[in-house]
C-alpha cells in the first residue's frame, strides 16, 4: 500500500504485475530537498470552495482559474502570505499567478488589484496598492520578548512596483541567513499618503488637494525592520495652506506617517496672503498643526498648537493681541482663547474660553463670546463685561473707542448686593468710552426695563447709562401725561412704572423721565401727573417721586390727593403722603371745609390711610385755640373724620352755639356725626353731655330732689344726672335762620312744623326756650293702670312753664262710667269743642302717625266734628283732653289747668265739649287730680294715687234717670264698691259717705261754687 501511495505521489513507479519498483528522479530531489541540499518552493494550493468546483481550465489561455483560495504560504522564512480576494486567482505557466487580495510581507500588507506572481523571479508585481505597515510599540513586549506591533495609521496609497519575496534560489529558506535583507519593497513610481481619514479632522484634508507625494523608494528587511527605518523622501502638496514642503515622511509619536519642521525666519504664508505662521509645523494623524504665531490683518496670535486646515485655521491661543487702529479697531488683549482663521472670508474669529474673558480698550471691559476681525471692520457677539454692567448682543460692532449693537440687552449690577440693578433688552447700543457713556434705543415701541433692586419695571424707548457715576437717564418720548386725564393715567395699560413687589398690589404709574442711581438702588421719576392709589387719586406736588430698594416709596410732599378716584368729594393740598401698594397709603394732608357763609377753614387730616375695602379715611385734630367754625353759628373743637365715598365730614367732638344768653351758658356739645357745611346739624342723642361729660338738660326740665324740682335748660348742665325734659329733645341741633333760632327738631319737622315731632327751639331776640311735641307729665304708675301722654307747645312765661295743647290719659274706666260721663257732659251746659278747634289731631299724628291720624280725620263727621260711628280702636284712650292750657305752680309743685277744659272722648264715646273744670299733676304726691264742674250740684273727681296704684272717684250729679238719687244703683245698689276690670280696680265713693277729696282740691283753687 505504501508503494501505491508513493506512485500516486510520483515518486516511485510500481509494476504489479512483476512488483519490480523503479524510483524516480522526483523521489531523489525530494530526498535532497529534506537533507537541505538542494532549493524547492513551498507552494501549495488547497481549494475549499463554496460550490463543487475547485478550478476551471480555460483552454484558450491555457489558465487554471481557482476557487476556494482561502491563503497561500509563498514564503515560510519570510512570512510572506497571499490572501485572494474572494478565494479566485488565476494559474498559468511555470506556477506563474496573478490574484486581486493582500500580500503580507512581514509586518507590510499590501492590497490591491492585478498582483503577479512571477514564479522565477520569486517576486509579486504591485500595482496601484495600498501599503499598510506594523510598527512596534516603544517598550512594549510580549511574552516572548517580541515588540508588540501596531499598525501604522496612515497607510501608503497608490504603490507600484515589485515585492522581492526572497532570493530566488531561496525560495524553500535554506540559505536565509545568507539573505536577511528579503523581502524587499520596490517603488518604482510616485506614491502618496492622504490624511483625509474621518478620523482626521473630520475629513478636511481632501486628497485632492493636500496630501504627501512619496518618490520611489526601496524598503528591505520587511520582517524586522526598525521603526527608525521607516523613511519616505517626498513633498507636502499642503493645498496652499502653507507653500509646498519637502521634508522627509518619517513615523511620528501617534504611529502616522508626517514629520515636524520649523518654518524658515519670517514664517510661511497662510492661505496665499491671508497671514503668516512663524513656528513649527507637524504633520500627523491630527493632521497639519503646531505651535507658534499666526499674524492676521492687525491680530497676533501665539498658541501651542494650531491646527491648519484647508479652508481655515483653529486652535487655542496662549496670547491674543489685536493692535488698535485709530477711529477703527480697538485694542483687544487675552491669553487662553479658542479661534478661527477663514481666509476666504478673510476674517479671524476669536472666542473666549471660561477662563479668560476678551480684554478691550485697556479697560476693564471684558467680552465673554466672539469677535470677528475682517480687513474693514471687527465685529462680534457675546456679553461684555463692564465694572458693574452686562451688555449682550448676537451682532457687536467695535471700533477704537465704541461699541455699537442693533439690537442689545443691558444690564447693571448694585454694587452692595451683587445682584442685578437694572435690566432690558431688545434696544439699541451706542458705548463711546472717551464720553464714558452708553446711549440705548428700544425697537417696537418701549422696552422693557427691569429694576429687581427696587422691584420694579419700567417701558422706556432711550435711556443713557453714565459709566462714572453709576447713573441712568431713562426717557419714553412716546408719551405725554400732561395730556392725558386721569382716567387715562389710572389705566394700568397706559402706564409705564410697574411694580414687581405682591405685597403692593400691582403699584403702577406714568413717567416720561427718570433718573436711575445705580448705587444707591434709587429711581427718581419726573413728570408723574398722577397715581392711582386705592380709591384716591394722588398727586405729587413737583411731580417728583423716588423709589428705593425693596420698591418703598419715599414719601411724597406737597402732595395733593382727590378721594374717591370717581366723586372726588375730597381734595387734600399740602399733603405728605407715603404710598405703599395699589391698595394702600399713609400720610396727612389739608382740607379746606367751606361752610355755607362761603368762608374757608382748612382742616389738617393728620392720619390719612386706607381701610380694609381700600377706602380712603382720613383723622383730623381741630384744637379749640384753632378758633374753629362749623358755621357762623357753631364753634367746633374735636376731631373730624373723612370717609372717601362721604361727600360730607365726619366730626366727633364738641359744638358750641353762639348766642349771649344770661340764664344759658355756651356749653361745647359733644356729638359725632356726619355734618353738611350747607345745612349744619349737630345729632343729638338720649344723652346729652359737653365735652367734660356732665349732661345737659333741653328746654323744661324736672329732678327728684334737686335744688329745683323743674327748671328751664338749653343745653345746660343738669344737676342732677337723671333730670328728665319734659319734651324729650330729638333730632338734630341747627340754626334756623329764618327765624332767628337754635332749634332742635327732625328733618321733617323742620321742613313742616305741622309733622309730628318734638322740637326745641331758642329764640336769638329775647332768650325764650319753646318747645313743641310729645311729653309725659311725671308720674309713675303702678300695676299698669295707668298711662298718659301730652301733645302740645311749651314755652316759659315770666320764667313760669306754660302748657298748650291736647292729653290722652289711659286708667280703668268702668263703661257704665264712661256712658254716664258722656251722657251727663252733653245734656250740661257744657259747650262743643270740636277737633278743628284744638290739636286733637296733632295728638293722634304724634301717637299714631301722619297716615294714620289723616285716616282718622276722614272718619270724623265733616259737620258736627265727632266720629260717625263711634272712636276708632286705635284713637281710643280712657279719656282725650283737647284744647287745654297749663302752667306749672311751683308753690303746690303741681301742673294745673288754666280755664276750662275740653274733652274729646271718653273710650269709644264722642263727647267733644268744653266745660269747667280742673285738671292738675301733683309731682310731689304721685298724684293726678281730674275735676269736672258741669254745675253747683253736678261734678266729678277722679284722684289717682300712682304710688298705690289706686283710682278714687267722687260725683255728685242731678237729673239721673228714673229718679235715681245716686250713681251707686248703678253697681249693684252698694253706697261703696271696688272696681275691678280685669287686673285692673279702682275704689269709689258715692257723695252719701264724704266729699272730702274734692273739697281738699277744689279749695286750692277757689274757682268753682261749693
């Protein structure tokens, strides 16, 4: 079997049928090969192919065409591996080959298209290949003590020539160590390496316009070469960055293929004539870059590394001057900036990095952002940085000694707080440092202006900043408040001053001008017409108003304010006000109070301030040396009290009327109340005191255990506390000068003295006290059984009180009396007195009301004067007494009846006459005494005794009914009898027992027959 083999292998040939083996001249050279006495190759083709065909023979050009080439080992001494593309190559005479794929030689890896391998020569032909070399890292090794290799990363392109594999008589290795200097790389025509790889600058380097021309060149020893040996003769086409350089390609530290050189004295043109670059230069893997200095129109920049591109040229500085060209360009100075040459714009960008600003003017004004320096002009963008201010803007242009910007943002910083100051954008920007001034115009109207130091912001369309003095104009020339009213000028729209502060309620107002001080954090607005403030209108008397830090308000001065906004009932001169929100302000101010004579009494309110509905109220002190006036009539001292939505003042205090009378002294009445100048009316209470707080007594007055027991007063200090008038005041005190009086009534009353009502009234002329209305006499009852009331005029007659008018008397009337009494008076000679001829009717006005007693009236029989169909329920009383007329006798102490007396009615019964009689009100006693006298042997008397809550009756009578001698049949036949009606008795007594009471009363007067 092994002969078989070995004549498969044709080594041997074998004969079968003999067994006779006959070896062959390949077996021999085989052996010799083994021994290493004769060369031989190492070729050998293994296919693999995808398919089921290994090789196709092409019988035209007589090619083996492969399929399945995974690699093919040409060289195992020299390492040197073919690697076809796609597993083809074509096979042709004498083992001559050609493939597209790699070669790796060594540490070179060459690929392609269209390699030869020529067999003889031992050699591949290289056509237009790419080069890819391995160097060893510095220091670096393997386990084995082999260099650990790393690709050079910028590779040889475009390579033509040959690659000698070895020596052609070595192409088994055997005599390697006779020829150590295989494989060898051939160049025969210019190749190049490009450094437009992505990773290199992105690309910029396009190859067809920078690259590295490398002239033929020969590189042994491809296995182990020293990096130092990697050396390429050639010329930077640098793309007219800098002009063409020669300078040999060598291995650089980042393992690319470049060099480093110096530029001559005077540096390199940049771009053609767009700058020079004085320094080094270094081409690498990061591309054409180095340190130095690049010199642009005015510009010096000196950097560590600057990296040229094609179309530009960037990097970071580590010195930036920019040389000041007069009335042109300013000087500019930094240290660390990043920038960028463009010389086909022909302009030089310069940025600022976050540790160095752009130094201007040789002043400290500092740009954070970018200029642009062109052969015409510098612009730029950013934010310049002043001592205490910001001006920021997409668009700058700078100039030796000015900043200018279209549209701009401005801020200042307080220079205590280290905050912002002042604030706006969208304006326009004029800086001139030799002026040292900045001069700002808003676009679209006003601008916006914030003031977070004060908490305000303001529109103004120009303002000027004074870099010296921390100081701001601030102007808005599209408006004019003198020309505007206020409800223009409340009109928050139309405003121009907004506070930012919540605790002030949206505070706003109108300024065309304003004067900022930086420092202080103050804003002094001019011009201000007016402020809307709660319901006021105020106005600052210079137009002045200052605001400080925190938006508080300096207090304005000469002030004038109208309260309400919308009646404006109140105007206020002279007044210091502090405003402290929308809704709310303090102050004082004067008032002029006008009273109806047309003189003016200015009143200082010395407490301004707003109440919780935002009303204005104001508190004034009137001192009695400021010799006050109410009106011509009333002297004021106390306080007055303004409310803005009351067109009239408040006083409270004391009024003091102006008459000379001896029994009256000029008391100061206190009062609060509201009082018209037109028409002064002083509210009088139940109470009546003076500004000490003793009380005061109006017209007649009765005491219990006084010094008098009933006095006439006009607002006069009682003696006693609970002296009671007899005609209780009630109203209000004015002077009716008309007819030349004090009075004290109602409104109504006033305006028709025949209303119901109580009025007082002192006469200028002779001091007399009248009064007219309802009263009491004083009585007090028991029980409830009985009630009374007066309705008439008092007035004073030599110093004696005088009654006048109609008394209404509630006590328990038995109605068999009350029949009796009504039948006996009118079958007397008593004489009608009908309602139209006393009071009567003012009595049931001033008991029930007008309406009421007009109803009255029409229930009344128009001729005979008496009710049609008896007294109406709500007129009826015990008894109504008309027309009387009274005095009081302050020997008896009693009110007694002058003349006859009328009756009106007696319970539900019409009497309506007059007759003799006597009616009387002992005080002393308790005591009332009513006496009829209808004749010598016809009367009645009634006596009630309040403190026993006891009713006596005495009669004596004539014409009786049925011969009835005495009243008593009436009751039951008994001579005594108590009455009783419901709760209420009374005790009688018929004329059989005594007429003692009547006598003891009738004696005291001596009118009537016994």
């Amino acid at each position: 079997m092994l002969l078989i083999g070995l004549t498969n292998f044709g080594y041997v040939d074998l004969d079968l049928a003999t067994r006779f083996c006959v070896i062959k001249p390949r077996a021999e050279r085989h052996m010799k090969c083994r021994r290493g006495v004769v060369d031989h190759d190492v070729l050998a083709f293994y296919s693999k192919p995808s398919g089921d065909i290994n090789a196709v023979l092409n019988l035209k050009d007589k090619l083996l065409n492969m399929e399945g080439i995974a690699q093919i080992q040409v060289s195992q001494a020299q390492e040197v591996y073919i690697r076809p593309k796609g597993g083809q190559l074509a096979l042709g005479k004498n083992r001559n080959f050609t493939f597209d794929g790699e070669v790796e030689a060594g540490r070179f890896n060459l690929k392609g298209n269209d390699f030869r391998f020529e067999y003889d020569q031992f050699q591949i032909g290289v056509n237009q290949a790419s080069c890819r070399i391995k160097v060893g890292r510095p220091e670096e090794f393997d386990v084995r003590g082999n260099p650990v290799l790393t690709w050079v990363r910028t590779p040889i392109e475009e390579v033509t020539g040959t690659l000698e594999i070895d020596n052609p008589k070595n192409m088994s290795g055997w005599k390697s160590d006779f020829f150590t200097q295989y494989p060898i790389l051939t160049s025969t025509e210019e190749s190049y390496v490009y450094y437009d790889a992505p990773t290199i600058q992105q690309g910029a380097y396009h190859r067809d316009r920078f690259n590295y021309a490398v002239e033929p060149f020969v590189i042994d020893s491809l296995d182990n070469f020293s990096n130092k040996d990697l050396r390429f003769d050639g010329l930077l086409k640098a793309g007219n960055i800098v002009p063409d350089i020669v300078e040999p390609l060598g291995l650089m530290p980042d393992f690319s293929l470049g060099f480093t050189k110096a530029t001559p004295e005077g540096g390199y043109p940049l771009y053609g004539e767009h700058g020079t670059m004085e320094g080094q230069l270094a081409l690498d893997y990061s591309g054409l870059h180095g340190p130095g200095r690049i010199e642009f129109l005015t510009s010096h920049i000196d950097g560590n590394d600057h990296v040229f591109l094609p179309d530009s040229t960037f990097g970071e500085s580590t010195n930036y001057v920019n040389d000041a060209v007069a009335g042109l360009l300013p000087v500019v100075r930094a240290k660390r900036t990043v920038f960028g040459l463009h010389p086909f714009d022909s302009r030089l960008d310069v940025r600022s990095t976050p540790t160095d600003s752009l130094q201007f003017f040789d002043e400290d004004v500092r740009l954070d952002g970018a200029l642009h320096l062109k052969p015409e002009a510098m612009t730029g963008q950013g934010v310049f940085h002043f001592e205490r201010a910001e001006l920021a803007s997409q668009s700058f242009s700078m100039k030796e000694h000015l900043i200018d910007a279209e549209v701009a943002a401005f801020e200042l910083t307080g220079r205590d707080l280290n905050e912002v100051a002042f604030g706006t954008d969208n304006v326009s920007a004029h800086v001139d440092f030799d002026a040292r001034r900045g001069d700002f115009k808003a676009h679209d109207g006003a601008s916006t202006i914030d003031l977070p130091a004060i908490r305000y912001q303001c529109t103004m369309d120009e303002f000027s900043w004074f870099m010296d003095e921390d100081k701001l104009d601030l102007v808005n020339t599209l408006i004019d408040p003198t020309a505007m009213s206020f409800k223009e000028l409340s009109d928050r729209t139309q405003s121009n001053f907004f506070c930012t502060d919540e605790d002030q309620d949206g505070l706003h107002f109108l300024s065309p001008r304003a004067t900022y001080q930086v420092d202080e954090a103050v804003v002094e607005c001019q011009q201000v017409q007016s402020i809307a403030v709660a319901d006021a209108e105020v106005k600052p008397g210079d137009g002045l108003v200052v605001v400080r830090r925190e938006g508080l308000m300096d207090q304005l001065r000469g002030a004038e304010v109208f309260a309400n906004d919308v009646t404006r009932y109140h105007r206020l001169f002279d007044a210091n006000v502090r405003i402290k929100g929308r809704l709310d302000y303090e102050g004082a101010g004067t008032k002029t109070y006008v009273d109806a004579g047309g003189t003016e009494w200015p009143i200082r309110f010395h407490e301004l301030r707003v109440d919780t509905a935002a009303r204005t109220i104001g508190r004034a002190r009137i001192p009695n040396e400021d010799g006050f006036f109410l009106s011509p009539r009333f002297a004021f001292k106390g306080y007055a009290m303004l409310e803005a939505g009351r067109e009239d003042l408040e006083f409270e205090g004391g009024a003091q009327m102006q008459f000379d009378c001896e029994s009256f002294a000029n008391e100061w009445v206190e009062f609060q109340g509201v009082i018209d100048p037109e028409d002064v009316a002083i509210p009088i209470g139940d109470v009546i005191t003076e500004m000490g707080k003793a009380h005061l007594g109006v017209g007649w007055v009765h005491n219990d255990g006084g010094v008098e027991s009933l006095y006439e007063t006009f607002f006069t200090k009682k003696p006693v506390r609970d002296d009671v008038s007899f005609i209780q005041p009630v109203g209000k005190l004015r002077y009716d000068s008309k007819k030349s009086r004090y009075v004290v009534c109602s409104d109504d009353k006033l305006k028709n003295s025949r209303l119901p009502g109580n009025l007082t009234a002192l006469a200028m002329g002779n001091c007399a006290v009248t009064q007219e209305g309802l009263g009491g006499f004083p009585v007090e009852g028991a029980k409830g059984l009985l009630s009374q009331q007066f309705a008439g005029d008092v007035f004073s007659q030599n110093g004696v009180m005088k009654l006048r008018g109609s008394w209404a008397v509630d006590m328990p009337m038995p109605k068999v009396l009350a029949e009796h009494l009504q039948k006996a008076i009118q079958t007397s000679t008593a004489r009608e007195l009908p309602a139209e001829a006393t009071n009567y009717s003012y009595l049931m006005a001033e008991l029930l009301g007008v309406d009421a007693a007009n109803q009255l009236e029409t229930q009344l029989d128009p001729f005979s004067q008496t009710y049609k169909k008896g007294v109406p329920k709500e007129a009826r009383h015990a008894m109504v007494f008309h027309g009387l007329n009274w005095e009081y006798d302050p020997v008896l102490e009693m009110w007694v009846t002058l003349g006859d007396i009328g009756l009106a009615t007696i319970d539900e019964l019409n009497v309506w006459a007059s007759f003799q009689g006597k009616l009387a009100i002992n005080r002393a006693k308790n005591r009332i005494h009513m006496y009829f006298h209808l004749g010598a042997n016809q009367w009645y008397y009634f006596e009630y005794q309040a403190s026993l809550g006891l009713m006596k009756c005495q009669f004596q009578e004539m014409n009786l009914e049925d011969g009835e001698t005495s009243l008593s049949v009436k009751f039951g036949g008994s001579k005594d009898k108590e009455f009783v009606e419901g709760s209420k008795k009374m005790e009688w007594s018929s004329i059989a027992i005594t007429t003692k009471l009547r006598k003891n009363f009738v004696n005291l007067f001596r009118e009537f027959d016994n």
